[in-house]
C-alpha cells in the first residue's frame, strides 16, 4: 500500500512495520512493563464523548494559534523522538523538511542520529529542542548553547526519566543502534560504565539520576530562550515547574515507555491545567491518532498537542512527505470536527462540548 492511499494516520503503522527490521519496529511501538499506560494513553482518549452543537455556521473554520512567539497554523506538533536514522537514512534532516512542509512545529531529540547543527541548518520552520540534563553540566550547557546556536527558540527539559523503564522487549532484543549509526549530540561524552549483569542495571549512560528541581533552575539561568518541562503529571509538580521559571509544560508520560501503569495524559491533563491556571502554556502528548483527540486535548485546556509515533510512522513509509502527511490528516480530521461539534476556532473548543 502506498502512503498516499493511507486515509488515516493508524493506517501508517502497519505499513511502517513493512518496512523495519523486527528490532527497529519493537523499539518504535513498545512501550514498558505491561504495556498497560501505553494502552491507556490511546484508550483515553477515545473514552471521551463529544457534545456537539447543531446550526452554528461553520463554513469557515480557524486553526491558528500564537505559542510561545511563533504563530502557527494547527495545534498539531512533532514531539522529540529519538534516532531517525533507524527509520530513514537522512534521519532527522528529513524530519525537519517534514515539519516545515506541514507548517508544523517540531521538537528536535537530544538522542538524535544528525547532529543538532545539521539540523538547525536544514529548518525552514519553527523548532524547539529537548534536553536530558547530563551528568557532566557543562557538556549539558555546551550542548544547549549548540542548539540556541543553531537556531532552536525554545527548550524542553525533559524530567521524567532519570532512569529507563522496564522495556522487556528492547532488552529481550539486547536493543542498541546498528553499526554505522550514533547519538550525534553526545560526540564526545564518555559513557559511564556499569559493571553490573543486565538483569541489575538500573541506571543509563546517558541519563543523570540526580537531576532535580534546582537543575531547572540552572538551566533557566542561562537559557537565551523560552523553558518548557516536559513529563508533568501531578499538579503539584506543574507548580513546582512554574515556580522554578518553566515557561510551560508538557503533560506527558514518555509515550508509556517508563513507568507503567501511571495514567493517561488525556487523564492527567484537567488536573495540571487547572493548577496552572492560564499562567503558561500547557501542551499535552501520548496516543493521539485522530483529530478527534486533538479536539479533546485543547477541550480540556491543552494550547496544542505533540505526536510522536505517528510521524515516525510517516518517516520511515515516505520520508519528509510521510511526515507531512501525518500532519495533514490530523489537521484535515481537525477540522471536520470543529465543523461538526459547531466551534469555528480553537477557542471556541471548550468543556461544555464533551458530554457528561
């Protein structure tokens, strides 16, 4: 099946799957433990009960959006996800040229295949990148200044995985990069050893189990731009997250790949969104297939939604296009709901259009 005739984005999983290696497809869709929150996330959502409003003129519909000084076209952007040359041999370069084809903004990975510079010179569009704090500090500050540098105008600050999860099949598939394939940002880092068996590791190379709120507070004293914290769950640490200088937050429980049987997003975001109270922007990532569910999200008070998977998915069928295509389905599935729940713009999608 050629991408193009896929009339929805679930539909580009199974021909992603055509196209992997077993390992590079377990490592994309899997989540840990059970699975239970990588189910929940996409269940979640399709739990909710839409409440539509008849006779409202819709004949024109507005997705745009101002976040954080860029003005966008759709609430729909591209979360970090790590190392796009599993999936397509210019990785993250064609990544980038997808995003800007879509309009969409996109968050470029820490763990990427392409150098952040490369990336940065390919953009066209609008671009953040995400950060995982290292346990060297002034390798993290460096790196940061390279993607400031390269033209990312917001950071990500990713908490919630000071350690892996239990990802029974990557570890069954003893998961690793093939030959020929790196994490470009952390040339230069020497890896710390673990001389335990596998069955007792606990901690990464490549991930600070120290990291704290005053590391937030570190980064924002010499970030040149906009600091979102991504991985909130509890209200209580979206308040915390302001108060340590978060310019926004991301709910979001890593795609179900870390700790399982945690909620939702689509069951967390109320919560955190009431305790932030408009004071920044809330975005909200984790089984959004459907511009239904993009919907939901901003009805119950997300600024906009990221996905991850999906444009993968569309990465490794046709490349920038492949992207672009997620994001267009999403966006035209957007749209047609807006239509029929009776909301002309993003607004106008409130709490009273899902039924009680």
């Amino acid at each position: 099946m050629d991408a193009r005739r896929a009339v929805n984005v679930p539909e580009l999983e199974s021909l992603a799957r055509e196209r992997l290696t077993d390992t590079a497809f377990a490592y994309l869709v899997g989540g840990s433990g059970d699975e239970h929150t990588l189910r929940w996330n996409v269940e979640a959502w399709s739990r909710i009960r839409l409440a539509p409003h008849f006779m409202v003129d819709v004949s024109a519909i507005d997705t745009t959006l101002r976040l954080l000084g860029h003005d966008l076209v759709s609430p729909i952007a591209l979360a970090p996800t790590a190392a796009h040359r599993l999936f397509h041999p210019e990785g993250e370069l064609e990544t980038v040229r997808g995003a800007a084809a879509a309009e969409a903004l996109y968050i470029q990975s820490t763990l990427a295949t392409v150098p952040v510079s490369e990336v940065g010179a390919a953009a066209t569009g609008p671009w953040w990148f995400q950060v995982y704090v290292q346990r060297d500090r002034g390798f993290t500050r460096e790196l940061v200044a390279r993607a400031e540098s390269a033209g990312a105008s917001a950071l990500v600050l990713t908490v919630d995985l000071p350690v892996l999860g239990a990802r029974d099949t990557d570890r069954r598939n003893e998961f690793g990069l093939p030959e020929g394939l790196e994490y470009a940002n952390f040339r230069g880092l020497p890896a710390v050893a673990d001389e335990l068996p596998p069955e007792r590791r606990v901690y990464n190379p490549h991930l600070d189990p120290s990291i704290c709120w005053p590391d937030l507070e570190w980064l924002r004293s010499f970030a040149g731009v906009p600091v979102l914290v991504k991985g909130v769950l509890r209200p209580d640490d979206a308040v915390q997250a302001l108060d340590c200088g978060a310019d926004g937050v991301v709910v979001s429980n890593h795609g179900g790949r870390n700790l399982d049987t945690v909620p939702a997003t689509a069951d967390a975001l109320a919560g955190v969104v009431t305790a932030v109270d408009g004071r920044v922007p809330v975005l909200v990532d984790g089984g959004i297939r459907r511009g239904t569910d993009v919907a939901k999200a901003l009805m119950l008070g997300a600024s906009a939604v990221l996905v991850g998977r999906p444009y993968v998915w569309g990465l490794t069928v046709d490349g920038a296009a492949g992207v672009k295509l997620v994001v267009d389905l999403l966006r035209t599935e957007l749209e047609m709901a807006m239509c029929l729940l009776g909301a002309r713009t993003l607004a106008e999608l409130t709490e009273n259009l899902i039924w009680d």
